[in-house]
C-alpha cells in the first residue's frame, strides 16, 4: 500500500496596511483661523472634547504645527481632506 503525501507550505503574508502604519495627521498653524475655529474642527473632525481640541490647537499656535491623530494612512487621508474642506492648513507624515 502507498500513500501519497503532499507537503502544504503557509506563507503569511503582511498587508501593506499593517507596513503602512502609523500615519501622522498634523495641522499647522495659519495667520487666518482663529484659535476658536481651529479649536471647533478639531472638535467636529475627529469627536474630541472641547479640553483635548484646545490643547491640540494652542500646541499648533505655540509651536507651528501639532499631531492631533495617528493612526492607518487611508484614515489619515481622509481626516486630513476634512480638516482641509474648512481652510485649516494640515497634512499626514509617516510616524517614526
């Protein structure tokens, strides 16, 4: 009697979204908004309290830009085209 044997070899791959991570979305300070709008976005865009978007903005006014998320790229983007549609200045880095 013979038997057949098959070697089944699993390769896991990793998604370029787990590569991908984390992205940083960062606003930076502008000469037109005021620190109440500014403040309010943050509020709306990413569902934070009126303490947590007010520290985020006045680290934008005091030191020119602040991370106000982190997190998978696709999100990113998407934040940052929001924040975007209401004048702030913002953009997304690569976290280190």
């Amino acid at each position: 009697m013979s038997t057949d044997t098959e070697e089944i070899t699993i390769t896991e791959e990793k998604t370029e979204v787990e590569h991908d991570l984390p992205w940083n979305v960062l606003v930076y300070d502008d000469p037109v908004n005021l620190m109440s709008f500014v403040t309010l976005i943050i509020q709306r865009v990413f569902g934070y309290t009126k303490t947590k978007a007010e520290m985020l903005m006045m680290e934008v006014h005091q030191k020119g830009e602040s991370v106000v998320w982190t997190g998978e790229r696709e999100k990113a983007e998407l934040y940052v085209q929001q924040l975007q549609s209401h004048q702030l200045l913002a953009a997304i880095k690569k976290a280190n």
